[in-house]
C-alpha cells in the first residue's frame, strides 16, 4: 500500500510580492527551493495563515529573499502575509515509520531559524 506524506515544507514564509499578470505560480529563491528538497515546477500546497485561503500551484525560481505569488494566486494573499508552503510524496507504508519530512521554519526576511 502507498502512502501520501509531508516531503517538503516551507514553514510562515512571508509574502513580499504578488505579480497578478505573470505565469501563474510562486516564486521561492534557489536557496529555500533547496533546503526544503523542492524541485522546480514542482506541484505544492499553499496554506495562507492571515486569511485561511489554501490553494495549488507550482514552484519556480524567485530572486533572494522573495516569496511571489503570481498570477490567480495574487489574488489569494498579498505582501506581510504569512504562508505555509507544502509539497508531498507517496512512500510505501514499509517505509512510513522511517521517513522525515524536510521541515524549515523561516523567520524574518525569509531566513532560515535553525
């Protein structure tokens, strides 16, 4: 049997950007897209913490520092808000015991705290 678990989380990101009229998706800089274990185009999550909102999109390469949500996104959050950036992977319930998700929680200017 598989399993869908947490691979990848991004956690109280702020919004410091929103483009409405650009290819829809979130931009997240190489540094953070790597620390998670994200992939670019990658399908995630996105839970809005200000406003309750949750919605799908996919990962592409912003400049450091940014989170940008672009496109229809732009209108489901704006900048100061906090998000929770998510993405999830299917795993054999053999392996669901041994797994860990890569978890970083982000502190001002989008800096990891740990």
């Amino acid at each position: 049997m598989r399993v869908t678990l947490l691979k990848s989380k991004l956690h109280r990101a702020t919004v410091t950007d929103s483009s409405l009229h650009y290819e829809g998706s979130i931009s997240i800089p190489p540094y953070l897209i790597e620390l998670a274990g994200l992939f670019e185009y990658e399908k995630v999550l996105v839970a809005n913490v200000n406003n309750g909102r949750r919605f799908e999109t996919y990962v592409i390469r912003g400049e450091e520092g940014r989170i940008q949500l672009n496109g229809a996104a732009a209108h489901l959050g704006k900048p100061g808000d906090k998000v929770i950036i998510m993405a999830w992977t299917s795993v054999d319930s053999s392996e669901c015991a041994a797994f860990k998700p890569k978890i970083v929680i982000l502190g001002d200017a989008n800096q990891p705290k740990d």
